[in-house]
C-alpha cells in the first residue's frame, strides 16, 4: 500500500512540475515576444496601418491592442476606441490592460456605471493584478472618495511597493479628511521604498505642503534638489515654497538659479515671471541739443 501512494505522488508531482514549468516556459517565451513587438512598433506606433499590419500576424498582443485603443482615443474617436477595447478583451481576456482600456473608453464616453462594472468584472477574473487593483483604486479617487482610496490602495502597496501612486494617493486623500499625521506617515514609507525615486520626493514635498507643513515642504524640496540636481520642480517649487513662507530673497536667488540651469522650462520661467520683480530701467540720456 505504500508503495502505491509514493508512486501516486511520484507521479502527481511529476505532472505538477510539467504543468507549471510549461506555463513558465510560455510566459517567459510570451514575455520574450512582446519586447520584440515593442521594439517593431515604435518605427510608427501612431500609425493605424502599421499596428493593424502586425495584429495581422500577432492578433492577440496585449501592447498592440492597447496602442490600437490609445490611437483612437488620441483622435478623440471614442466610437471606434470603444470597438477596440472591446476587440482588446476579446483577444486577450487574461491580460490586465485589456480591462482598464476598455473602462477607460466607457469613462470617456459618459459611460461611468459601465465603466465601473468592468473594473468590477476585472477585479473578480483578475484580483492579484496590480494593474486592476491600480485602476480598481484610482476610479474611487476619480469619485474623491477619500475613504475608500485609502481603503483600495493598501492592496496595491502590498503587490507593488514601489508604485509612487500607492502612497501619494492615499496620503492626499488623508490629507483631505483631516488626518495629516497619517499622511505624513504613509509618505515617510514611500521615501522609504522610493528615496532613489525625484517624483516620490516630489509628491512627499507637496503632502507637507497641504497639510500645512511649509518648513518640511521646503526641506524635502532642497533635499530633491542634492539628490536630483537635474531635476527643475526642485528649484521652481522650492522657490514657490520660500515665497510663501516670506523667504523673498532666497526664493528670488534660487528661482535665478533655475532659470540659468533650466533655460527651456516651462516652469520655472512661469515662477520666475512671478517671483523676480521687473528690472529697473535706467532712463536714457538725454540727446544734446541741436547746435
């Protein structure tokens, strides 16, 4: 009897190994093909002709359905973006981004309780992906209900820790109800995960700034700019952050500073006309008179 049973898990487990090393194999091989699909579609990704000539041969890709939908939602053409999407979760039912095109169009078009049935759908076909809990999160934000993105975006930080929108998110609807304390320390765990990250200093920055908390804003603004010199919201939202906080001089040097480090941006040249006051022009000389 026994050696029934070893044999019986011998062979039950030697079928789980071929099952799941082959669903590996093919993912790794699926992964493997989209890059390449990727790669092919950036020589024209706007143009239809040239995605609808690879479907025609990779029918059911997740990255040229999706491209396929964004074209048609570029030209504001919601009817046949609304087709697409509906093609994308036909083709291919198992990936993410199908289900968050397709309600993304149906919101687009007013169509906002279809919208929500889909993500819906979504979330019981698909519950462990990011890209649905994501969606799932953002459409309560969407709503401003601030309770339930607090509520939905805790799964997505469990899945994907270093997703910026899984703290800012979620700290600025605190930030709304009236709990700056819990903000502050959802947005302390995302400097955490993300310190290498320019953009989770910068959401960290503005969350102290409407909590009300204007030195700190104006500290983690400085700290974005030694770590990320390169990056110009560190200067012109720092300079906005001194200004407010009656720091003229050292807004009006450091707004300076940027627009002789970021000449093109729009920002900063924005802050700049608002916070350096006009120059003082010198009268001109008088001409002498006629002899």
């Amino acid at each position: 009897m026994i050696p029934l049973i070893c044999g019986l898990v011998a062979i039950v487990s030697w079928l789980a190994f071929l099952f799941f090393g082959r669903r590996l194999l093919n993912s790794i091989g699926q992964e493997g093909r989209e890059q390449g699909l990727h790669f092919e579609l950036q020589a024209a990704p706007r143009s239809d002709h040239h995605v609808e000539s690879m479907l025609a041969h990779n029918p059911r890709s997740p990255i040229l359905l999706r491209q396929y939908v964004a074209n048609a939602i570029d030209r504001n053409d919601l009817v046949e973006a609304l087709r697409r999407s509906e093609m994308f979760v036909t083709r291919a039912p198992r990936a993410p981004e199908a289900w968050v095109a397709h309600a993304d169009v149906l919101r687009r078009s007013g169509r906002a309780e279809e919208s929500v049935a889909v993500l819906r759908k979504a979330m019981r076909r698909l519950p462990r992906r990011v890209e649905i809990l994501a969606a799932w999160a953002h459409e309560a934000l969407e709503r401003q209900d601030w309770a339930e993105v607090v509520r939905r975006f805790v799964p997505v930080r469990r899945r994907a820790p270093r997703r910026i929108d899984g703290y800012a998110e979620p700290a600025k609807a605190l930030a709304h109800v009236g709990r700056p304390d819990e903000a502050e320390q959802l947005i302390a765990e995302g400097l955490v995960q993300l310190a290498d990250v320019a953009d989770m200093w910068h959401q960290a920055a503005h969350i102290a700034d409407i909590v009300g908390k204007l030195d700190e804003a104006i500290g983690r603004w400085e700290a974005m700019r030694e770590r990320f010199p390169g990056e110009p919201g560190g200067y012109s939202f720092g300079a906005e952050g001194l200004a407010r906080a009656g720091r003229a001089a050292e807004a009006e040097e450091l707004i300076r500073q940027a627009r002789d480090f970021f000449p093109g941006d729009k920002h900063v040249a924005e802050v700049a006309a608002r916070l350096i006051p006009p120059e003082v022009q010198e009268p001109a000389p008088a001409e002498p008179p006629a002899p």
